[in-house]
C-alpha cells in the first residue's frame, strides 16, 4: 500500500508517497488460519506504525486542546516522536513531520527485566533517530514533541536531556486508555502498550492504511 504525504511547492509539484509492505511470514499464516476458523470477519490488517497518526492525533485532543485565543496561540512543532514499549516486538519508534508518517524502527530490548537498561536501550536508539532524522532535514528549530508510552518504572527512569524536543509526554498503558476512552483494555499496573495500541486501532472508525489479504 501506500500514503500519501504532501506535494512540493516548487519545481514540478510532485506529490510524494511512502510506501508500505508487511512480510508475508508465517506468523502471519498462524492467524490467517485462526481468523478463518472464528465467526469474526475480517476487515483487513492494520499496522501500528502507520496508525500511530490517529494515535497520536487523539492524545494530542487531551492533551493540547485548540486554543480559540489566536494571539497567544502557541506554534505546533512540526515534527513528532511517538515511542511505545510493546511485549511483541519491543520498542517501536514512529517519526511524524506536518502529521504524517515519515519513517519508523522497530528495536529489540537488551536485558529486558532491568528498568535502567531497559530506560537506557531507549534513549540510546531513540538519539540514534534523531542523528537520522537530522538527514531528513530535521532542525530543533522546526520543533520536536515526544510521546512514550511505558511503565511507570520505565518513564520515570527516562533521561531524555540529551533529546532536542519542546516537549516530552510520559504515559503509561493506562493513562493512554483513559485518554481515549477505552475501559478494560488496560489495568493500573500494565507495562506493556499492545494491547491498548490493538483496542484504539479496533475501536477507530478511520484508518491511515488497511491491507487486504489476496483472496
């Protein structure tokens, strides 16, 4: 599949797309034929990393509610660093500029029952995002918000000094849920984000990308 992210104002006006594939891996086959087996249809399937628009567009609603007050309405950043620690997969870094997606990491932990290296390995890749973003023309001046979503261990263990951002929001699994209005997919002392991430991305009735089996 593909999104669309903007158009150039100059030259030939291209308009530029990402493109977007998902292995064809055996898990995947796993729950192709566990869906096939249940009474539940498929609507398609859904990445986190393509989705995290919405996400992050819901919590900023809470978050940073419009400002009717033009005067001293503050200027939005133009980029932003949404990161969440999930049980599959392991920490998940989406990178949005102007709300769009522009790429995304998926890294694995390092001595995952330790709350200061767990806290370590993400500020470690997370500043190694950042060197790549400065790449793709990313200046501190442009703005940058970050938005974790960990356990509370994990957040507050965080050093993110180093981070050029504006500003930084620390959630946990169930501060999330709350923010969008999701009860029973997340208890108080959750550390993981699957599952809250899994519930918004089924409860939305807008996707960014939906990907359809052949058949």
């Amino acid at each position: 599949g593909y999104v669309l992210l903007e158009r150039d104002m100059g030259g030939r006006r291209d308009w530029n797309f990402l493109m977007v594939s998902l292995e064809n891996s055996p898990h995947l086959h796993v729950w192709y034929d566990f869906i096939e087996k249940v009474d539940n249809r498929l609507h398609g399937i859904y990445l986190l990393s393509v989705e995290a628009e919405n996400i992050v567009k819901n919590i900023d609603r809470v978050i940073n509610p419009p400002q009717k007050d033009k005067k001293n309405k503050a200027e939005v950043p133009r980029w932003k660093f949404f990161v969440t620690h999930n049980k599959v997969g392991g920490f998940r870094q989406v990178i949005l500029k102007d709300g769009r997606i522009i790429f995304t990491r998926l890294t694995q932990p390092v001595g995952e029952l330790m709350t200061d290296v767990i806290a370590g390995n993400i500020e470690q890749e997370m500043a190694s995002t950042v060197e790549y973003m400065k790449r793709l023309s990313f200046s501190p001046s442009q703005g940058l918000e970050i938005y974790i979503i960990a356990s509370s261990d994990i957040n507050n263990a965080l050093d993110l000094s180093k981070i050029p951002s504006a500003k930084i929001h620390k959630f946990t699994p169930f501060e999330v849920a709350g923010y969008f209005d999701i009860t029973g997919a997340a208890q108080p002392s959750d550390q993981f984000g699957d599952v809250i991430m899994s519930a918004f991305i089924a409860s939305t009735r807008v996707h960014r990308l939906v990907l359809f089996l052949p058949k």
